[in-house]
C-alpha cells in the first residue's frame, strides 16, 4: 500500500486519511449509477469499511462525508453540511519541498486553531487539470496560490487567516 493510496478528507470537523478511496469511487461510480444517494451512501461504506475502521457510531457521519466525495468524484452537485472548514490542496509528485510545505500547513492550521480539509495531490495529471505547471503548488478554496515554492509560513498564516473570514 502506497502513500497514493490514501486520500485525505473532511470528516464531520476532522480531517481523516482514508486508504483505497478513489479506486472505491471509480468502481462505484460505474457500477451504482441507478441507486439513490442512501443505496450509493451505504456501498460506499461497505467497501470502504474493508480497510477503513469506521466505528458503529461514526457511520453516519462517514456516509455524508463519502457521498460527499462521491459526488465531487461524478461531478454532481452536493451539499457541503460540513463547511465551517477550508478546502486546501498541496499539489506536488512528493518531494521534499512539497512534504514541507504540507507538513507547514499542518502547523499553522494547528497553531491558528483553522478546521481545513487538507490533500495532498500527488498525480501529475491530476495536478495540471488545476492549470499548474510547477510544484508544489497550494490551493485555498479553489485559489491558487502558489506555484513553484513554498510559502513562508507567515504568508501561509495570512493567506489562512483571510479564508476562513469568508
């Protein structure tokens, strides 16, 4: 199992790693697309449940966040019930640049006390779909802002800072 294979999501308030989702979207995306959101919600959580622990009471909150990701996954419009937290993506291969720039974010989110739902995206592809051509490259709520470096991070807490305000 390999670092790609865990992805990072907003769950509730938290931010949890979650191994093998995206291949789970992409099987259920191709093999659900006649079931209602609840049917969609539940095969998500038993596939994932596989190699995911997700405790009894915490299905609940796991299924809106799946069916959340689903959604995003198809290109579906979805509820974000969970908002209160920022979108940001670190976009880069893994190398030592972009590793320190999430381990950074991961500080100052700590140190300001920012719920955020943080990804790191590490598919080139994937990575020039959001129209960036170096890395590490940051995403703030669907802004780009920054390609090439890492921040220090007194503008990393700036750039927070004046996010979560919106």
């Amino acid at each position: 199992m390999s670092a790609n294979d865990v992805t990072q999501i907003r769950v509730g308030k938290h931010t949890s790693g979650i191994i093998g989702l995206k291949a789970v979207l992409e099987a259920v995306s191709n093999e659900c697309k006649e079931m209602s959101d609840d049917e969609i919600k539940a095969e998500l959580l038993k596939q994932l449940s596989q190699k995911n622990y997700i405790s009894n009471n915490a299905k609940d909150v796991y299924g809106q966040a799946f069916i959340r990701e689903y959604k995003k996954f198809v290109g579906e419009p979805f509820e974000d019930n969970d908002s209160g937290g920022l979108e940001i993506k670190v976009l880069g291969p893994g190398c030592p640049r972009c590793e320190k720039l999430e381990q950074d974010l991961m500080m100052v989110m700590a140190e300001l006390n920012i719920v955020a739902g943080l990804e790191h995206v590490r598919d080139i592809s994937e990575i020039g779909s959001y129209g960036v051509m170096g890395t590490p490259g940051l995403i703030i709520n669907g802004v780009v802002k920054a390609v090439g470096s890492a921040p220090p991070k007194n503008r990393l807490k700036e750039w927070l800072l004046e996010a979560a305000k919106r």
